[in-house]
C-alpha cells in the first residue's frame, strides 16, 4: 500500500504519542510531572485520603494553585475531612466517581464560588452529613454559586445538606448527570440564571422541593429542565403549593421542562408560578398529592402537552384567570386514576382563559373530566376532540352571568354518573345533559357533535 503525505504525517504523530505514553513522566518532581500534562493531584499538598483531621488549608492551597496554572486538579479516591472551601476562575476539580469524598464538618463547611469562570466539578461526592451548612436563605447549599459565567457539574454526589444541594444564581452552564439527594430544603435552587441546563440528574428525598427555577423579577430565563428522574419530594415547612413540588418554577419565562419522571411528590410533579412562555413537554409523572401539573396565577403562554398523569388529585390545572393567567394549550395528554382530596377535586384537565384543550385522554376522574371556569372567571376556550372515561361529569363549563365563552365539540363521553356534558355554577351541575339536549338556553356556550355513552 501507498501512503501519501498526509497519512504518513498522522502516522507519526501517533507513534510519537503512544511513545510518550509508554515513556512515562520525565524524572523531575511528581508536582512538575503533572503541571506538564494539564493534571495536579491534592496529594501534592500534602492532602491525604482518610486522614483523620481536618483538611481544609491544604485542600484551598491546592484549588488556588490548580486555578492559577490552569490545570485540573485531581481527588484521588477517599475519604477528605474539610470546612469551607472557595472555588475560583478556572478551578477544575475531578475525582473517582463515588469514591471521592469532600466530608465537610459539623460547623457549616461548603462550597463556594462567587464573580467567576470556568468552573467544574466532575466525579467529586459533596456529603454535608446532616450538619452542614447551618444559616438562613436559599444561598446556603453545599455548593453555592453566585455569577458563574460558564459552571459545569457533571457526575457528582450532593448528599446531606441541612439546607439546599446545589444554590445557582446569575450562573450559567450545565449540571448533568448528577444524583443529588437528602437535602432538608430543595436539591437545586436556582436564582436569575442566565442560559442554564438542568438535566439527567436524579434528585431524590429532599424536604420541600426538588428542582426550583425562580427569577426576582419577572422576566426571559430559558432554563432547559430535561430528562430528570425526580422522587421522594416532601413539604415539611407546609404551605398550600409552594413546598412539595418535583419542579417548580416562579416568573422564570421560557422554561422548557421536558421528559422528565417526577414520581411521589407531596403536592405537584411541576409547578409554573407566574411563568409566561412555558413548554411542558412529554413528561412522566404518578402518585402526586395535589396538582400533577399546574400553570398558575400572573402568566401568558403556556404549552402543556404529551405528558402522561398517573395517581392525582388533579391531572393539569391552568388557572388564575383573576391574576392574569391566561393562554395556554393543553394536548395529547394522558391523565387516569385521579382521586378526591378533602372531598374536592378529582378533576383531569381544568382551564380557565383563552385557551385550547385537544386530543387528550381522561380515564377515572371522580371529580370530573374536564371543568372550563370558575365562575366568572372563563374566557374564549375550545375544547375539542378528547376522549373522557369514567367521569362524575364528562365535561363542565361555567355558565354564570358573566363567564366568558366555551367551543365544546366533537368529543367522545363514557361512562359517567352525571352527565356528560353539564352546565355549572362553580362546583354544582345545573340543567340537563347538554350533549344530549340543546344548549340554546345558555348564551356563552356552543355545544355540539360529542358523543356521551
């Protein structure tokens, strides 16, 4: 065979590369040997695996060294006792998955990195013990970042925090595939981020919330929440929806929460609190206790489709017309086995404002299957092309003096105890069964061309 130029010439530079391999580090120091490849090791100041004392002046040598050159500084497996330790521009820290233990102590030690770039974390296990960190406010994590251009966190452990797993404000990057756990407040709090990804992690048994998105003012976020596996969410400081939550984003605007299976949350699997532009897509979510997912109070814009519902009080809620809330699409969704909390809801979709419900399937919702309004509160919706089964009322819409207008057509009605399609004043059905009889009577509603077995 002929070689030309070019594959003699990547020819070379591989032989000359497996050589160097083979050839090991030069014979100087192993701190010289290492700066050479890009890689420094704690060991190298004087940091050791299971020591029984604390580390932590050595560890923050070792950070602000490794930062200043640039190169990734590396946790051999082990057990390391430390405090407080600040990250800065350029740290890289990598460890042995699962193996690497920053063991912070009982007085409040964490990780914090403020005004920076460049930052991650690889590999590392973060176990606050239950202790650690103590104070106030959703800053107090056991890493916490303030304006980070660009932080990556990536395959870690956060575990045992008495406050948040990971505190993000301003900050930009990504935290994937990451199992974050036993936190008392939320795994991943998140404040103003500015072009952030959340996805492929697990968080799993913290105390009231999993994952929160919030923004201090109202305004554009874009936070991407992907293919999260999401469980064990409880609500222990209370509250009627603000703890408990898989997922819950507040005036953070153009959130996207996709694929993601959000199992055992005390209230709702995801929450969007005054979120305009928001896409929940393709979601998997069971055994809620409230809300399985809920679009609420001050928003325009909100895309609810594909998800699948399993076990709630209610399957989809988009509501608070009086603060706002309006415009949204909820289809193609699958909600069944809804129950009654308190003797209330068992509803599967609820809708209020301008909005349009298609193509979703409701099985099992004593409650009802689909209520448009709340009273007055009903403006402009259509509710078309659904498939409701084993419902108290197949579908029902406000027809008090000054609700708005519903389109009710072409859906198919089985099985239920009060009617298929009724006319209601809040919660109580008035008048006949309106997919058997004529709606003439009531001039804010147009019903025709359902089906009710």
């Amino acid at each position: 065979m002929v070689l030309d130029r070019r594959q003699m010439m990547l020819s070379g530079i591989g032989a000359s590369a497996g050589l160097t391999a083979m050839a090991g580090p030069r014979t100087t120091s192993a701190h010289a040997a290492d700066s050479q490849v890009g890689v420094q090791s704690v060991a190298n100041y004087g940091v050791r695996p299971n020591a029984n004392k604390d580390q932590t002046a050595a560890l923050q040598v070792a950070i602000d060294a490794a930062a200043k050159s640039g190169a990734i500084l590396h946790v051999p497996a082990g057990e390391y006792r430390t405090g407080d330790l600040t990250l800065r521009t350029n740290s890289l820290l990598s460890g042995v998955p699962g193996l690497s233990v920053l063991k912070f102590s009982a007085d409040g030690g964490t990780l914090t990195v403020a005004s920076a770039r460049n930052v991650h974390l690889t590999g590392l296990v973060l176990d606050g013990a239950k202790s650690a960190p103590t104070g106030e406010g959703n800053d107090r994590a056991l890493l916490s970042a303030g304006k980070v251009e660009g932080l990556f966190i990536t395959n870690c452990k956060i575990a045992g925090s008495r406050m948040n797993g990971l505190s993000l404000r301003e900050c930009s990057g990504k935290i994937t595939d990451n199992d974050i756990s036993t936190a008392a407040v939320t795994g991943i709090f998140c404040n103003d981020s500015i072009g952030l990804e959340i996805s492929h992690n697990h968080v799993h048994n913290c105390g009231n919330n999993g994952i929160q998105v919030w923004r201090s003012k109202a305004g554009e976020d874009g936070t991407i929440i992907a293919q999260n596996r999401i469980d064990r969410i409880r609500a222990e400081a209370g509250g009627t929806g603000q703890n408990g939550n898989g997922i819950n984003v507040f005036k953070a605007d153009s959130v996207q929460v996709t694929g993601n299976r959000i199992t055992d949350c005390d209230f709702s699997a995801i929450r969007g609190n005054a979120a305009s532009d928001f896409q929940v897509i393709g979601n998997s979510c069971a055994r809620l206790g409230e809300v399985a997912i809920y679009a609420e109070f001050g928003f325009e814009g909100t895309i609810i489709a594909n998800n699948l519902v399993d076990k709630a009080a209610t399957g989809i809620s988009i509501t608070n017309f009086n603060e706002g809330g309006r415009m949204a699409v909820a289809q193609g969704n699958l909600v069944r086995n809804l129950f009654l909390r308190g003797g209330e809801r068992g509803v599967g979709i609820a809708v209020e404002a301008d909005a349009m419900v298609s193509g979703n399937l409701v099985e099992g919702a004593p409650g009802g299957g689909i209520m448009i309004g709340w009273g007055k509160y009903q403006r402009d919706v259509n509710v078309t092309g659904n498939l409701i089964r084993e419902a108290r009322i197949g579908i029902g819409v406000s027809t008090a003096r000054d609700a708005g207008y519903a389109y009710i057509t072409n859906n198919m009605i089985s099985v239920t105890s009060e009617g298929g399609v009724r006319a209601m004043d809040h919660a109580k059905p008035l008048g006949p069964d309106l997919a058997k009889s004529s709606s003439e009577s009531y001039r804010n509603i147009a019903v025709f061309g359902n089906v009710s077995l």
